[in-house]
C-alpha cells in the first residue's frame, strides 16, 4: 500500500503518514495511531503486537 493510499485510507494527510514513516514523528500520538487502524479494519491491539512494541516494553522497564 502506497503512502497515499493509507493517508486516503485513514483520512489523514500523506504528510503524517510520511513523517510517522520515515521518522520525523518520533512519537506519534495514539489517537492518530487509532486512526490508521481504523482505516485499515485492525484492532489496535493487532498493531501492537509486534517484536517492536514486545521489546520496547521490556527495555523501558
């Protein structure tokens, strides 16, 4: 899926998507976050689970 799909998608400008993406957006907020799940028909619980967030969680404990 293209960059402007998923901005068409979940409603949001290709410039957020981008900049999540691509690092500019270091922390992006949840709520947007929720809105790309919900473009995408994913739980956001889905989105969270993956190695990145599984270990994330262990190195800032």
């Amino acid at each position: 899926m293209t960059i402007n799909a998923l901005a068409t998608t979940a409603g949001l400008p290709p410039s957020s998507i981008k900049n999540i993406l691509y690092g500019k957006s270091k922390n992006p907020k949840l709520a947007t976050i929720k809105i790309i799940c919900d473009g995408l028909n994913m739980p956001l619980h889905e989105f969270f689970n993956t190695p990145e967030f599984i270990n994330l969680e262990q190195e800032i404990e």
